[in-house]
C-alpha cells in the first residue's frame, strides 16, 4: 500500500474538524488515514496553529543537523600524533607534551 504524505498544513486541517465535532472515523473513511495516525499527529500537533507547526518542523530539522554534526565529530575529541621526539595529544583544546622516545616503552 502507497504511503501517503499530507502537509502539516493539512494534518492540522484534520485535527481541527476534529475539534468542531467530526468523529474520527469518519475523518479517516474521507481522507484515507489510520486513526493511529490521527492519534500520533494529534500528540504532536494538537493545539497548535500552522505557523507554530512549520516552525516546529524547522527546529526539528535543525536538531538533526546539528546531532549529525556531533555525531561526525565525536571521534576527533581526542586525537594524538607524533611529531619528531614528542608526542602530543590534543583533547578538547588541551595539549598535553610527553617525550617520546623510539624504542622506549609505550
């Protein structure tokens, strides 16, 4: 079964025929929807008016972007190289010298 994709503007079109009186089931038998759908989009958009929900949306997307960003950067914390005789270790914007010495244990 294709799935359908409605615009906020829509889902909140739906959720305020609700609040005028139109029973659920009969909102889903109209416009092709499972009540579980209405439920879930009643949890987050109810109550809310369109500007309020487009701007939800765009902290939502804004929320990914930036845990995508963490995400790429986690594994930089802490990241050590050798340089010459030294070994320098670089975590969170301290540096850390330790002589480094070939042959040395580690």
């Amino acid at each position: 079964m294709k799935k359908k994709q409605y615009s906020t503007e829509q889902i909140i079109g739906f959720l305020k025929a609700h609040e005028a009186g139109a029973k659920v089931p009969d909102l889903v038998r109209k416009h092709g929807f499972s009540e579980q759908s209405f439920y879930r989009w009643k949890s987050k958009y109810g109550g809310l008016e369109v500007p309020d929900a487009k701007r939800l949306k765009e902290l939502e997307q804004e929320s990914a972007r930036l845990k995508k960003i963490r995400k790429n950067h986690a594994g930089f914390r802490a990241l050590a190289y050798i340089q010459g005789d030294d070994c320098k270790l670089v975590s969170r914007n301290i540096e850390l010298h330790t002589p480094f010495r070939k042959g040395a244990p580690a």
